[in-house]
C-alpha cells in the first residue's frame, strides 16, 4: 500500500519518462514509450510450438533491447503504466492465432507470497486480469498456487531451471479444470521451464488444452 501511495506520488512529481531511453513521453498514457523507442520494439510474430505440457504460446515482443527495458521496468521499478499497453498488445496475438474465445479461463503464473510481499505486486496477475478485460474471459488469480520459494530462474542454467520449479506449484482444490481450455499468462518465457510445470498440473487436473502468453519470449 505504501509501495502504491510512493508510486503515485512519484508520477505526480516526475513527468512520464521513456522506461528504454528515459526522454520525457509527449503520447498518450496507453503508449508508454517515446515514439522512436517504439518503432524499434522487436516484434515476435509467429507462435512458439508445442513443449510436452503446453500446447503453444503467443508472445508479441521478443526479450531484448526496448522490450528487455519494458519488462524489467514493469517487474522491478513499479512502472505499472506499461500494463495495458503490453496487454493490449498481448490481445491482439492471442485473437489472430486463437481466435476469440481463446480460451475459457486465463490463469497468472503466481508469486510465492514471500516474494509478493517484497515486490508489493505479481505482474504476471496484473497482465493476466488486464488481458481478461480485453477478451471478456474470467481470470483466476488463485487457482494455482506457489508452495515453495524458488530462486529468480534468470540465475540460472538451463538444466538447473526445470530443477529449480519442480513441485513448486500446486492446485487448489475443486478447481474444476476438466476439459477446459486455459490460457497461463506469465511476463516472460525463457526455457519455459515454468509454464511446463504448471501446464503439468492443469492438465493431470483434466485441462484439455494450455497455452501459454507472455508478453515477451526469449
Ligand atoms: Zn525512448
């Protein structure tokens, strides 16, 4: 809450700045970043294929330069700004390769509640109920659950990712997920480590589809 009310004042007090370039942003509050910064955006434009557990995953940015500025902005500044702008963009891929309804419920890859107290926020919840707005679908923000504290996957190697969230997660019970299609909402897919983990339980649950959105992918 304080976070929040510090947040708040903090804008009041400095002028919108590009979170890539930091030159002050004369566009409207849903373009968050400077007009050149925004040309040079690096756009994903195809799905990513089929893991063992998720079924594919639509991401409209590639992790890197501006993008890499936006999320680590969103993730780690409190620039919550960038939220709509990201989710509109995410919306878009997700009705040009799934068509609308994509799904019948959207899920946010959760934050240990350690880790949330610290960080005040889960952005990928915040993606995850502004993307459900856009497509009218309900977002679950506790259906999954994060049971175990694990270390920032960004540490670490690839091997020692899917070694890092396994049994991190867990279900809450009568969740109901028997033949429904879900869409896991996350900020940024690497290894999809995991997006697999969780996908592994929403489908031994009876999910019978997972695709998984974020706004950006490695
Ligand atoms: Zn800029």
């Amino acid at each position: 809450m304080l976070a929040q009310i510090a947040r708040g004042i903090g804008s009041l007090l400095f002028p919108s700045v590009c979170p890539s370039c930091r030159r002050p942003v004369e566009s409207g509050p849903r373009d968050p970043l400077c007009a050149a910064c925004l040309r040079t955006l690096p756009r994903c434009r195809f799905p990513g294929g089929k893991l063992r557990h998720v079924d594919g995953t639509v991401s409209p940015f590639l992790y890197k330069g501006v993008c890499r500025d936006l999320v680590l902005a969103l993730k780690y500044q409190g620039r919550t700004s960038l939220v709509p702008f990201l989710a509109d963009r995410m919306a878009e891929e997700v009705v040009r390769h799934l068509g609308l309804p994509p799904a019948e419920r959207i899920l946010p890859v959760p934050l240990h509640p350690t880790r949330l107290r610290e960080r005040t926020f889960n952005q990928a919840e915040l993606l995850a109920r502004a993307l459900a707005d856009r497509m009218e679908i309900p977002c679950e923000g506790d259906l999954l659950i994060r049971c175990r504290p694990t270390r920032p996957q960004a540490e670490l190697t690839r091997d020692e990712r899917s070694r890092n969230v396994r049994g991190a997660f867990d279900l809450r019970s009568g969740a109901g997920l028997k033949g429904s299609r879900l869409l896991l909402v996350d900020d940024i897919l690497t290894t999809g480590a995991t997006a697999e983990a969780c996908a592994a339980l929403l489908k031994k649950a009876g999910a019978r589809s997972v695709w998984v959105v974020t706004a950006a992918r490695d």
